[in-house]
C-alpha cells in the first residue's frame, strides 16, 4: 500500500525578495520536465498526461522520452473516457492519474486536453473529449478536480483553436469571436471557471495571426481579467517564439528553456519589458510551488486497483453502435464454436501515439480474456486476418475466412494502426485500411452473424460496411485494461454504456469543416462557423451514419413526465423520469438540449447543455433533475462584448441521442434587460422597436408626408435602412431632427 510522506512546506519568498535574474530564470524551465530552482523556490516537476503518467527516468537523457518512460497505468484516453459520459467516473480517473504523479515525483499532470474536434481528421482527436464544448467543458472539470483532490496540478491545454496537426507551431486558426466564445474557448472558461486549475498551457498555433504563447487578448483579458484564472500559464513545448512578447502578454513560464533569461534582463533594463511583467510571472510559479508544496506524497500505488479502474472506465466507455437481433450479448456458457478475427485481438491498439504515450503497468489483449471468458462448451478459433502495417496477406485472410466459414459468430476486430493517426500529423481520410474492410467483406459472406469491435482514436467511416453485420462496437482506445473490458461487454458481465461525443458521419465530405480543413499557406478559416458536428448536421438534417449522443444498450429506457419551469429570472429547472423497460441492468445517458426553433436559424438547431448517466435495474425508475441558467440560452454579442440573452421562446428537449429526442416542453425568457444605444445609423426598424426610441420616433414622424408608407414590401424595406439616410429620402428626417431624438431619447432614458 501506499504512505503519505508530506513534503516539507515551501518557504515561498515574495518575487520581490529575490533578483531580477532570480526571477527571469523562475519564467523559463530549469530542463526538459523541471522549472528552475531559486533560493526558497524548489524546481517543480511537470509530467504528460493526459491518461497516464509519462514520466522518464531521472539521467535517462532522453528529452521527450516517448517511448521509454517509467510503467504507470495506461487509462482510456479522453476519446474514450468522454464517451462514457460520467463526470464521476472522470473525477476517480484524476485522482488515479494524481496518486501516480505523486508517486513518480510529479507535481503537475499536463492534462486533460480539452480542444473540441473541429474535423475527424486532427490526428490527435484521441486526446480531446468530443465535439461538444459542454460535454468538454464538464468532463474537462471532473479531472481537473480529481486530479487537483491530491494537491497534484492540471493543466489545461491547449489554449486554443489548436484543432488540428497540420503546421501546428505556425498556423493561424482565423475565427470569428463568437465561434470563439461559444465553441472553442467555452471548455476552458467552464473549466477555469469551476475547478481552478493550477495551470493552463497556451497552444502552438495563432489565432487571428497572433501565435497563443504572445496573444494578449486571450492569455490576459479572457483568461484572467474575464474568467479569473489565477493559476500559472506554461506554453506548449516550444510554442514561445519571443520570450519578450510572450512575458508581456500574461505567459508565466516557458517551457522547455530556451537560455534566454539574460535577454530578460536587458529587455526590462533597456524599457522594452515592465519589471513588473517579471514580477508577476514569478510570482505565480512561486504561487505554483507553493500550492505543489501542499500535495500529499506518495510512494507507490496498488496497481492491480488502478488496472481496475482503467478497465471499468474502457467498459463505460464503448458504444455499441448497432446490435441487430440482439446478437449480443453472447452467452458465456452456450455450446458455439466463436471465431475470433483479427490481429488486433491479440496485439491491441489502446492508446495513441506522441507526448501523451503512456509504457503500461500491464496490457490485456481481447483474445486472451475471451478465452478466459467463454466456458469449455464453447469452441473458440483466433485467426490474424490481416496485417497491421496495412501490406496485403492472402494466407492470413484465407485463414480468417475459412474460420469465419465454420463458425456460429465471428468476432471481427478491426481498427487504426499506429501510424494511422498521432500527434503532429492529420489523417487523409476516415476510412478503416482497405486491407481490413476487404477482410470484412469475405468474412460477412461466410458466416451470418458477424460482430466488429473498432479500435481507433479518429472517428472511421463504417457506411459502406455497416449493413453486413449483426453488430458493432466502438471501443475507441481502451487503455491497457481494453482487452479484459471488451470480453465483459461482448459476453454480458455488464452492459454497453457509452455514448458518441461526435457524430459518425456518412462521408468525409459531409463534416461541415470538409471545405475549410486543414488551410493554406499559414491560415486555415474556420468557415463554418459554430455549426461544428452535430451542430451543423442537425440544423440542416443531413444524414448522419450515428448522430452525436447515439449508443445502445442490451436494455431499453423509457421517458416520462417532463416537467420545466422557471424558478427564478432566467433560471429553470428541468425533470425528467427514466425508466428501464428492459430485462437486464443498464445505464442510460440522460441528455438535455436546448433548441431555438428559427425558420431561418441564426444560431444551431439545437445544443448540449446537461447531461447524467444513470445506472438503473430492471423495471426501476428515477428522477432525473437539471438546472439551466442564462448562460445556458445566452449567444455571444461581439457588438455588446458580452454574453446576450435574446428576449423569446425556446424548447428544452431531454433525449437519448441529438437525433432521439424523447419529450419536449416550451419556455421563455425575458432576456437580459439589455437595451441597445440608438444612433444616428441604427435602423428605422431597430429605432421603431427600441422600448424608448420607438415612442419617441413615431411621435415625431405622425403626419409626415410618407412616414407610413402602405405597401408591407416598402416597409419592410425602410425597417432595414439606417435613420440617416432618410435625410437623403425624404419623410421630413434632417441630420438636426434626428440629433434632436438621440438628445430626446437620451433623456428619456435618463428619467427612466
Ligand atoms: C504537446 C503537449 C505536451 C508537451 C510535452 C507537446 O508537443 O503538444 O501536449 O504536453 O509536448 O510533452
């Protein structure tokens, strides 16, 4: 077992207290993992993250270190932890990963990632939750949190619009502010706003032409003077191009060193640098040694509980995609002769590849477990299939087909290999290897009940073959207890639960970032806009292979009695009971949406704003409760600068999909009381609406000659021509009247 061992406290000097050298050295790393240790300050250890800790041996001289680092667990990354959709589970993952980071000297897991999949293609979706910022946003939170419960630091990365691989360190990601706000910096406010994390890594990439690791709009005003980070900002491993410009900004501490504190020293002597930049900075690496200082310490941890625990995470989070006449599961105990098919049931993909590579503690394969599974009535045959370096093999597949040929199911396991997808490279394409898809046709032709189990990080495209098996089960990347999770999920010790955190699309060219992906010559344009995966597919009703929150179950549930009312001024609360009608224990993933029925939308169809997942017995019910508040109906105004809550209806929709809406209710809201300043070049129409304006205008204009005019198409027309060109049209309107109203509603505010 494990023994708490507090390390002694940090006499944790003032920035002040130490030289201007002390504490440029404090802003940049000491080496590769570590920052720089002054007089009171001791180097803090950083480590990847996200789903394992990758910690490389003390004098292994191996900088990065990829593949060589110390064992630790190897958990589902976020593609698959999302998918599960239980914060709580998140949350004892985060402490997991922290009791670990603790035990193997770190102070800072660099984890989680919470960028949102703008395209299935970014080789490193692997690492982000979903699609969804709101699912993002509180999966994000729940490790944040159970990683911090240790006193261990997160970091969030990385800070933002870092969507893709594709020249990663230079491209600027051009995106308006409002798909900024809502979609890609809306994870990370959540997460700041709610779990305070110790640390927030700023990413490579520009946005809007300014790389992250300089951009004072996002790493000051958003980040501190809006949302109140308080925590420290590292740059992404070499994401600092000019230390100068970067300490201006907000950064706090480069990583790794590039030696370069002197020309800190001479930028504030020569002016071109405020001391207080350095201060600051200082002082919150200190602020961050001082909160490492507070950490319990560990010196080991039970391995077989954590291989546990990665193994009951890998089981929430597959989705059974399709289970046609209830193929699955499979009875451990029947007499029936299984083909197990597939090199990677014996040699499993679990985790991706880059910086977040995690050397396991110990690694299941699903072959192994199902033969330890199924009991001696069962006949069970293994055939590779296929090669994974993708090179075709007639032998292999002659093999698989002619085990498929005598058996009463096969299980077809399928997937990405390695160096399909990484961090630092995009995919071309979504497709499973045509080495494995040709399998698979031979294989449906043999046998009449075939099973696939997927492996991959990046969404693959499953419309051309999906109609010739009984079932399907994404198992994204399990981790290393992948193996032993699917044998319980595929022989019913408990049933699927995960739920798509991203739409599986039918073709590539249906993503709605297709036209837009991934640029050219150093800028790739967010074209289309917020309406990123379901957003955009459901808005237009495009088909969809399986919509976004779709997974199945070997249970059903049943919705009823809605129930949504406001409890205070944009506030409501929102019930719902689930009940399971089936015959088997299952969980349901509740899923709240909010939609804006619009003829011509402005905004998405509708959006995620609540989500719980619920483990119910047979023929037992619950209640299930959400609260939603302003924010959760408010869009970002970029004229107002702020968050907008329009006055109007709206309909909370509670389902078990985006595409499987169960039950309905109406609401209203007042809006936000805002009031929009009326100007000169504010539109008749927006001056006739105005609670104040209008009365005054229309006073003004009685009696004109063609004030009102007859025709609802000249109507219509004027409501859209800003006030002073009427000066030039005619209706009595001069460049003094309309001075006059400004003054007149101006005053009329006043008295209010
Ligand atoms: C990755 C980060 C990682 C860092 C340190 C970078 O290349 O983008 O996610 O934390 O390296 O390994």
């Amino acid at each position: 077992m494990t023994r708490p061992d507090q390390q002694p406290a940090n006499p944790d000097p003032s920035p002040d207290a130490l030289s201007l050298q002390e504490r440029a050295s404090l802003t940049s790393g000491g080496d590769t993992w570590h920052t720089t240790a002054v007089p009171g300050v001791r180097a803090l250890t950083l480590a990847d993250g996200p789903h394992g800790i990758r910690r490389q041996a003390e004098g292994s001289g191996d900088a990065l270190g990829l593949d060589v680092s110390v064992p630790a667990t190897c958990f589902p990354p976020a593609v698959t932890l999302g998918s599960s959709w239980d914060a709580g589970l998140a949350r004892r993952v985060g402490a997991a990963l922290a009791r670990e980071a603790s035990a193997l000297g770190a102070d800072v897991v660099l984890g989680p990632g919470v960028n949102i999949k703008r395209s299935p293609l970014c080789g490193r979706n692997f690492e982000y939750f979903s699609e969804d910022p709101h699912l993002t946003g509180a999966m994000g939170a729940a490790v944040v949190t159970g990683i911090q419960s240790l006193g261990i630091g997160a970091c969030v990365k990385h800070f933002a619009a870092n969507n893709q691989e594709t020249d990663r360190m230079r491209i600027s990601a051009d995106v308006d502010e409002r798909t900024l706000r809502e979609i890609y910096l809306a994870a990370f406010e959540h997460i700041v706003r709610t779990a305070d994390p110790a640390m927030v890594m700023c990413s490579y990439n520009k946005i809007n032409g300014v790389h992250a690791s300089q951009n004072r709009w996002l790493l000051t005003e958003v980040l501190r003077e809006e949302w109140g980070f308080g925590g420290a900002v590292v740059s992404d491993w070499g994401a600092v191009n000019d230390r100068v410009a970067a300490l201006a900004a907000g950064l706090d501490l480069e990583m790794p060193p590039t030696g370069t504190d002197q020309e800190i020293v001479d930028a504030v002597r020569s002016g071109r640098l405020a001391e207080e930049d350095v201060t600051r900075a200082a002082g919150r690496v200190i602020a961050l040694a001082r909160r490492a200082g507070t950490a319990e310490r560990f010196t080991g941890w039970d391995v077989d509980a954590h291989h546990e625990l990665a193994r009951e995470a890998a089981r929430a989070s597959a989705v059974l995609l399709k289970n046609d006449g209830d193929v699955l599961p499979l009875d451990p105990r029947a007499g029936q002769r299984v083909a197990v098919i597939g090199e990677l049931a014996r040699t499993p993909r679990y985790q991706g590849h880059g910086s977040s590579h995690v050397v396991p503690t110990r690694l299941d394969n699903a072959w192994d477990a199902l033969t330890g599974g199924f009991g001696p009535a069962a006949t069970l045959d293994f055939a590779a299939g296929y090669r994974l370096d993708g090179e075709p093999d007639a032998g292999l597949a002659q093999e698989a087909v002619a085990a498929a040929e005598r058996a009463d199911v096969a299980l077809v396991f399928l997937g990405l290999p390695d160096q399909a997808e990484s961090e630092g490279f995009d995919r071309a394409g979504i497709d499973l290897p045509d080495v494995q898809t040709g399998l698979l046709r031979e294989i449906a032709g043999a046998c009449g009940r075939v099973v696939v189990v997927l492996a991959n990080g990046g969404v693959v495209s499953v419309a051309e073959w999906r109609d010739d098996v009984a079932a399907i089960l994404e198992a994204w990347l399990p981790g290393q207890a992948g193996g032993a999770a699917i044998a319980d999920l595929l022989l019913g010790a408990c049933s699927p639960s995960g739920r798509l955190t991203e739409t599986i699309p039918l073709r590539l060219r249906d993503v709605p970032s297709y036209l837009h992906f991934p640029g050219a010559d150093g800028h790739v344009v967010y074209g289309e806009g917020r309406y990123v995966g379901y957003r955009h597919h459901d808005t237009l009703g495009t088909e969809v292979a399986y919509p976004f929150g779709h997974g199945l179950g070997y249970t059903r549930f049943e919705y009823s009695g809605l129930d949504a009312r406001e409890t205070a001024p944009n506030e409501w609360a929102v019930e719902v009971t689930v009940t399971n009608v089936g015959e088997r224990a299952g969980d349901e993933v509740v899923q709240l949406y909010v939609a804006f029925d619009e003829e011509a939308p402005t905004r998405p169809r509708h959006e995620l704003r609540g989500f719980a997942k619920v483990g119910l017995e047979p023929g037992e019910g619950t209640r299930v409760r959400f609260t939603l508040g302003g924010r959760d109906i408010a869009r970002w105004s970029p004229a107002r600068g702020e968050w907008a809550i329009d006055p109007g209806r709206f309909t909370v929709e509670v389902g078990a999909s985006s595409r499987d809406i169960r039950a309905r209710a109406e609401l209203a809201t007042p809006g936000d009381g805002h009031v929009a300043v009326l100007g000169r070049m504010s539109t008749l129409g927006e001056w006739l609406d105005h609670p104040v304006g209008g009365p005054v205008l229309k006073g003004l204009l009685r009696g004109a000659p063609g004030a009102a005019p007859s025709s609802p198409a000249l109507r219509a027309l004027a409501r859209g021509v800003p006030l002073a060109k009427f000066t030039t049209f005619g209706i009595g309107l001069t460049a003094e009247s309309i001075d006059r109203l400004i003054e007149a509603v101006r005053e009329a505010e006043a008295r209010g």
